[in-house]
C-alpha cells in the first residue's frame, strides 16, 4: 500500500460519521479512499444534513508519525495481515493499531474475561486456566482491565495473549497495568481501534470488547455479575458466531449470577482448559490473515426523493433490522443501502450492533 493510499484511507476513517459499515460501503461504491472523501459532502447533502468535517491530511499524517514512533503501526481492513477471523464481521475495525507480535493473529485465540471486583478464587482460577491454555498453543485474548482481565494476561504473557485497549495505544488503563501493559507491548500483542492519545470513555468499552470476541474462536466468562461488561462480550460472541462457555460458581455470590445464568441459557459449563480445548476444535485448519481485498468501484445507485421518503418513513428512534427495512420498503436492496449511507453521512442515522439502524 502507498503512503498516500494509506493517508487516505486513514483520514475516511478518522472523518465524522463514518463507522466501520460506511467505511465499507464507501470503498465497495467508489473504489478507493480518495474518491470517497470527494464524495462524502454530496452524499450528505442528500441526506438532509450538513457536509460531515473530513479529517485534515495533517491530522493523519501526524497519526501514522505518532503511531510510527510508539513502535506500532496501522492495520487495514482489507489488506494483509488485518486477521482474518475479525474481517469476517459486518462491523470490523477499518482500522488497528497494533504493538509487539502480530504473528499471534495466526494462533488460534479463545477470549477470558470477567468480573473487575473478582473475588481471589477466581483470579487464581483465571490465571491457571490462562496459562493452561497458552501452554496448549492457545493465544489468550482479553481487555486489560482490573481482575479477571488482568489475571488472564498474567497467566498467558509467557506463551502468548492480546491485550484489546479501550483508548488509544500509549494510555495505560488502568493506571496500575502499566507495566503489564508494557510487558504485552514487548511479550504479547497490543490492539487499540482508537488513535494514540485517546482516553477510554464508557461509549469505547463495547467497541472494544467486539473486538475481543471477534479475534476468538469462543470466549469464557469466568466471574460476571447480572449487569456487566463481561456479558456484553459474551452475547456480542454469541451474535459472532462464536462459542460461549462459562465458569460455574456460588448461587450466594453475585459475582457468579451472571455466568450461572449464561450456563442456564445454553453456554459450556467450564472447568478446565482442557473443557475449553473440547468445546472449540481450535486447531483445525484456518485463515490466518485476511486475503487482499482491493476495491474496485461499482455501479452507482442512485435513489430518487420518492425512495428516500419511503424509506425514512420505515425509519424512528427505535432501531430497527435492516432486512426488514428493505422488505417493507419493497425497494431494491442497493437504494436502501444508499438512503442509508447518506443518512448516516448527513448525521441523521445511527447503527446499531445485530445490523439494526434508527433515526437521531
């Protein structure tokens, strides 16, 4: 990739409104990053709002110098070595910023996550299965933070894990994993979406953790209460087509409740890293990195005001599938989806995870 194909693409990221669905669809319509962002102000005009702020060619510029001088370097949907597994989601990354090896993107992953307050047992307990399935040949995935988290790095640093940050690369989060965010830096693999300097913010937590469970083959859950993070991983596994498993624990202890219910609910019931192993056939034969993918532009679609009021009148607050939207609107699939980018461009539209969208 050339230097200016990798500003481009860099700053159609970084420019208002665009998600990974737009950043897809843009490329797949107009063939390369550049012509997009010509496009981007006419599009939103169409969709009744204003031109989305592109991000300046300054900006990116000192990004991939930021990134550079961190000891990291971008990775784009769309061209090797952005892994494979994660391409396959509808709402992949367009881009990562990656730190240490990236040749454990070719391992077989399984995600380890839980509570923050866990309790010592399960903290012990993580870190032993960790380090079990590292010594497997597993690569051991999770997101950094406190308890759970940060028992499955230490478990599997020696082997091999991903640590997927909420902020941007260089902030540690929280304070107190520094140093065992700089030792996965230099061991393991760092992986933010977010550009260097970011802050974690409550709205990055998600984002996040669909990358946890997109870069694994399952995930389990060792201690979540009802209401947690942890839970979000796993349904957003579950919607990926991924493996859910579960830890067992106490009906007394809250912490537990949550995964208690995941096995009620049809998770794996886990007790060892040999369960997990049994559960995911992780060694069969896959892609590693995802295949080149160069855009070529396709034919334009083009909706009429006629198609546009149709379609935003199946449109509200509430977020609705996509699919339906297209059957009730009895419009070609190719003029719903072109409503909806420049909805989406002129600020007007927002996407949900499942492939739902509604209005703002």
């Amino acid at each position: 990739m050339s230097d200016r194909d990798r500003l481009a693409r860099l700053r159609l990221i970084r420019s208002e409104n665009i998600g990974p669905v737009t950043y897809y669809q843009l490329l797949a319509r107009f063939g390369s990053p550049e012509a997009a962002l010509d496009a981007l102000p006419d599009l939103a005009r169409r969709g009744g709002g204003r031109a989305p702020r592109i991000a300046p060619a300054g900006a990116a510029e000192k990004e991939l110098a930021m990134v550079e001088r961190l000891g990291a370097r971008h990775l784009f949907l769309g061209l090797a070595p952005y892994p494979a597994i994660l391409a396959e989601l509808e709402d992949a990354p367009p881009v990562l910023i990656v730190k240490g090896h990236a040749a454990l993107f070719d391992k077989p992953a399984v995600a380890l996550v839980g509570a923050r307050n866990a309790s010592a047992a399960a903290i012990r307990f993580s870190r032993a299965l960790a380090t079990g399935l590292s010594d497997a040949g597993l690569v051991v995935v999770s997101g950094l933070a406190r308890g759970i988290d940060g028992a499955a790095h230490q478990g599997a640093l020696g082997g091999g894990t991903i640590a997927v940050i909420a902020g941007g690369i260089d902030v540690s989060y929280p304070p107190e994993h520094a140093e065992l965010q700089a030792a996965i830096g230099e061991q393991g693999l760092l992986v933010a979406e977010q550009p260097p300097g970011v802050e974690p913010q409550a709205r990055h937590f998600p984002r996040r953790n669909r990358i946890i469970s997109g870069l694994s083959l399952g995930v389990v859950v060792v201690e979540a209460a009802m209401r947690s993070g942890s839970l979000i991983t796993a349904r957003l596994a579950a919607e990926q087509g991924r493996e859910v498993m579960a830890v067992p624990g106490s009906p007394l202890d809250p912490r537990a409740q949550g995964c208690n219910q995941l096995i009620r609910d049809g998770a794996t019931l886990i007790q060892s890293a040999e369960d997990v192993i049994e559960s995911l056939n992780p060694f069969a034969v896959r892609p590693a990195s995802a295949p080149e993918a160069p855009y070529s532009a396709s034919a334009s679609v083009e909706a009429g005001e006629a198609d546009r009021m149709t379609v935003i009148a199946l449109l509200g607050p509430t977020a609705a599938p996509v699919d339906e939207i297209i059957r009730l609107a009895g419009l070609a699939p190719a003029i719903v989806q072109t409503v909806l980018l420049e909805l989406e461009l002129g600020g007007r539209l927002e996407r949900h995870a499942g492939g739902r969208v509604s209005l703002i």
